[in-house]
C-alpha cells in the first residue's frame, strides 16, 4: 500500500465522526422541542414534634375499598359501611363507572389529608374484614364533586316512596333482588366476618341464596303473609344461616317423645334439649307444633314445588332446609290468624310466644322489613339494573 493510501485510510474515522456530529448538530438545531409532561406535584412531608405527616398537594386523600358488578349489592354496602362506628363522620361515596361488560360500581371514603395515618386505618378496616382490600388516591376537587353529586343521585332513587308490595314485582327480578339482600346479610353478619365456626362455613353460594329467595316468594304466597316480614323474621333470628342456635336451651316435660334428647329426669317429668334449628331458628318443640299444624292443615299442599313440601313423618335430626322454609311461613300464618292480622303481635309471638309476644323484637323486625321492601322494591324499579337476566354475581370481603 502507497503512502498515500496509507494517509487516506487513516483519515476516514476522523470524516465519519465529523459527518456524525455535523448531521447530528443539524437536527438538534432544526428538530421540534420533546413534549411537555405534566408531573404530579409529590407528596409533601411535614412535621410536628415526632409525628410525621404525608399530605396530598391538592388537599385531597380518598381510599377506594370496594367494586361490585350490580348496583343492588354496591348500595347495600355502602349504607353498611356508613352505620360502623369507625367511619363515623367520614364521607362515604357510591360511583359509577362504565366496564367492559356494563357499569362497575365503586365506593370511595373521603379521608383527612394524612397518608400515613389514614393508610393505618384502612389497613385496620381490612384486618377487620369490613372491606376486602383498598387503594389510596389523590383525586383532583372535581372528580370529588361528581363523586358526591352521583352518590346523591342513588340516595334519592333508593330513598323514593315505595308504591307495591313485593308480590307485585316481577317474580324473575324480585328473586334476583332479593338473593343479593340475603347474600349481603349473610356475608356482613359478625359471626362471618369474624370467621366464627360453624357460622363462617355456612354462607350459601350465589345459587343456594337464589334457592332460597325463591323458596320465601312461594311461601309467602302460598300462606297469604307479607314477604318483608318473612324478610324481617329470617334476618333477626339467624341472618339467614343455616346454624343451630341456642344450644343450651331445654324445656322440661311431662314424658319424652320420639327423637327427643334427654338431660334429666325428676319426679316424673324430663328435661329436653330444645336447641333452635336452621335458619328460622325454630326451636325443636316448636318444630313439633308446626308438624301437626301441617298434618292437620287443609290448604293443598301440591301447588308448593315438591322441594318445599314437609314429609308426613317429623325426622326432627334431618329436617330439610327447604322444609324449614315452609314450616316458617306456616306458623307465622298461625300466629297472623291469632292476633287477628296484627303483624306486630304475630312477629312479637315468633319469638316471645303466644301468651308473652315480643314488642322489642318485632320492633327490629319491622326495621329490617321495611329496610328490605325498599331497597329491593327500588332495585326491581330501577330498569336495566337488575333484571331477569343478569347473573347472579356479587363481590364481598
């Protein structure tokens, strides 16, 4: 290789980088600015004496602590959430969103402007199991002001007067409201959230809480007795679980009949266990009335779907949970008949009995009646919320 080739070899890196830097200087100077980003200003950290504080720059702190697919379910938790004693004060909010099946409801808890404590406390909530999980968000004042006028929106729908009876609703979107309200009981009562065994293993499934509101319409229009009250009834006794209750309770009596358990015997007479049974918590004796109230019954029993109809043979160690149903609807028909169609005596007599009706307790259940009649009353009016169609589906801690 000459000497001059040698020369103009050596000299090409140093053309490359100068074209390099000559192209790259021509599109820094002639190129378009990058876009501008807008970055969320950070948390701000403040102190005071030992306590540290995170607050949100705009003011505000909401923690988002439940998503559910119906609207019946996402209103009934809400106005849950808004009876606990550690939420009082705080504002609770239900929002609508548009998914990619339907709308999703959201609820949301306005929180003072203090991350780390108002994490704490969600936190609590959680181990708590009055809600299953939480996300914090600083969302700007305008998204709070739709939040609320959204919230007001379903307050005034559920808050409404109430026109029909339930029996008057269509049968498809009655049953389907009133599964969600079982189902939302089931799940909020203490014994669930505290997992207390056998209570936390006895919530029904989505299907069985359809089978069983669809069971409670057919008795209360075979036996003529108003479905809010049965409503009532079954919510104040056992929240709809299927557990024994008062296990310690015994009666005494004069001889022991077929099935029963004895605990003692004197002078003639014996002490029987009469523990409550289902989810109507009727006691054992109780049960035996109820039997032969059915034996002798002249009502035609064929019209009840077969699953509902009671054996002619008390087996009171394997009675049906659809049978207790029936057994329910027919001694309230029996108290009704006795007090002359007064509901508050024959709810009081459910649990008081006959001669001593129980006015506290039929007060809670009238409470509870009424509750039920119109959130499922307004669920049903509300087209396009609930219907027929819609499955069964509902998101709980």
């Amino acid at each position: 290789m000459s000497r001059k080739s040698s020369l103009l070899y050596a000299g090409m890196p140093i053309l490359c980088l100068t074209a390099v830097s000559a192209g790259w200087f021509l599109w820094y100077t002639h190129a378009p600015p990058p876009p501008f980003v807008q970055h969320a200003p950070l948390p701000q950290i403040e102190t005071t004496g030992a306590r540290i504080c995170v607050r949100m720059p705009n003011g505000n702190l909401a923690a988002m602590v439940g998503s559910y697919s119906d609207e019946l379910t996402a209103y009934l938790r809400l106005q849950y959430l808004r009876g606990l004693n550690t939420l009082v004060g705080s504002m609770i909010l239900l929002t609508t969103i548009e998914g990619p099946d339907g709308p999703v409801y959201e609820i949301h808890i306005l929180l003072e402007n203090d991350l780390i404590s108002q994490t704490d406390r969600m936190a609590q909530l959680q181990c708590e199991r009055y809600i299953k999980s939480f996300e914090m968000d600083s969302p700007p004042t305008s998204q709070i002001a739709l939040w609320k006028k959204q919230t007001h929106l379903f307050d005034a729908a559920y808050q409404g007067p109430v026109q029909e009876r339930l029996m008057q609703l269509p049968r498809a979107a009655l049953t389907s409201a009133v599964a969600k309200f079982i189902l939302f009981k089931t799940r909020t009562d203490r014994r669930v959230r505290e997992r207390i065994e056998p209570a936390a293993g006895k919530v029904p499934s989505p299907e069985d809480a359809h089978d069983f509101a669809a069971d409670m319409i057919e008795v209360a229009g075979f036996y003529d007795i108003p479905l809010d009250m049965l409503l009532g009834i079954g919510a104040m006794e056992n929240n709809y679980l299927d557990v024994r209750g008062d296990l310690r309770h015994a009666v005494w009596k004069p001889r022991a009949s077929r099935g029963d358990i004895v605990l003692k015997r004197r002078k003639g007479r014996v002490l029987v266990s009469n523990y409550s049974l289902g989810p109507w918590q009727i006691t054992r004796e109780t049960l035996r009335y109820v039997h032969a109230l059915y034996l002798s019954d002249k009502r035609d029993y064929s019209i009840l779907p077969e699953r509902l109809r009671p054996p002619r043979t008390l087996e009171l160690d394997h009675v049906d949970a659809h049978v207790l149903t029936t057994y329910a609807g027919l001694l309230l028909r029996r108290l009704l008949d006795s007090f002359d169609g007064d509901v508050v005596k024959a709810q009081g007599a459910y649990n008081g009995g006959l001669g001593r009706p129980n006015l506290r307790y039929s007060e809670g259940v009238s409470m509870v009646s009424k509750y039920a009649r119109r959130v499922v009353s307004m669920a049903v009016a509300r087209k396009g919320i609930l219907v027929a169609e819609t499955p069964l589906t509902v998101t709980t801690p």
